[in-house]
C-alpha cells in the first residue's frame, strides 16, 4: 500500500455494469468501494526521469514480520538536480493506513536538498506525524511505542 500511494496509483473498481476510476487513498479507506464492486486494474504511474524513488521498512528481523515504520520518498528535482521541485512522502504504520505527509513536502517544495532544508522539514514532520493507536486492542503483531515509531519516522527523512 506504500508504494501504491507514493507513486499515486489509481485503482479500477467494477460491478456486473460498469467500472470507475478511484484514487488509491478512497480506495484504502473504503469509502468508494459500493457493495457488488470489486478491483479489477491497478494503474501504477512511472516516475519521471527527474524522479528519485526510494522506500525503506524497519522491522524487528529480516523476514517475516511486519514493519515498525516503513516509508517512501519520491523526490522530483529542478533542472539543476539539486532544487526541490516537489516532494511526496508517505509514512507506514504511523497513522490508519499510509500517511501522505504534505506539509513536511511543501517545507522543501523549492529549496535545494540539504541539511537545512531537511532541518526545516523535520521540524514540520514533528507536528504532522502524529501516531495513532492500532485500529483493533490486541493486534496480532508487537506494536512499538509510539514516541519509537515516531523517530524512526524521522530518522528515515534523513536517509
């Protein structure tokens, strides 16, 4: 689901009439999706060639195992390839579903990569990512503190 929302991808619901485009955000929520639809296409946009793309997952080992934090970062330079065009970056298992977190992108939105404009968004990433509690009381995998997952999340913009 990160990766979907990263690259902003957009999902193809049908009944037995007709099919429509959803946004991969409506999508996750469920509140697009009618009774008698189901998915039939996903549409994963390619980056562009100014693009940089990367994820990362912190987990507890190395395979099978859910995420402390993952996250996904697609950085879109200026011609100069060191200006910000724009930012998207999404953060696993700190909200309900991915977090698309648009003021920490619009901090560096114009300004070259570097440790001050990282600085500026870190200080903007503190406030917009706000943990949230498991959806259900006893999930069944080991939930981190949330000031933990909140670091990693904040450790993993400057990576």
């Amino acid at each position: 689901c990160l990766l979907l929302t990263l690259l902003e991808a957009v999902v193809t619901v049908s009944d037995s009439k007709a099919s429509r485009d959803v946004d991969i955000l409506s999508f996750l929520r469920g509140d697009d999706l009618k009774l008698g639809e189901i998915l039939s296409k996903v549409c994963i946009p390619l980056p562009k060639t100014s693009d940089v793309v990367d994820s990362f997952k912190i987990m507890r080992r190395h395979m099978n195992t859910h995420a402390e934090v993952n996250a996904g970062f697609r950085f879109r330079f200026k011609n100069d390839g060191i200006t910000v065009d724009s930012l998207r970056m999404v953060v696993g298992n700190i909200a309900i579903g991915p977090l698309v977190c648009e003021k920490t992108a619009a901090a560096v939105a114009g300004k070259p990569l570097s440790l001050d404009s990282l600085k500026a968004a870190r200080a903007i990433l503190e406030t917009e990512a706000v943990v949230e509690p498991p959806s259900v009381d006893d999930p069944p995998f080991v939930v981190g503190d949330a000031d933990y997952r909140k670091g990693l999340a904040d450790a993993l913009l400057y990576k």
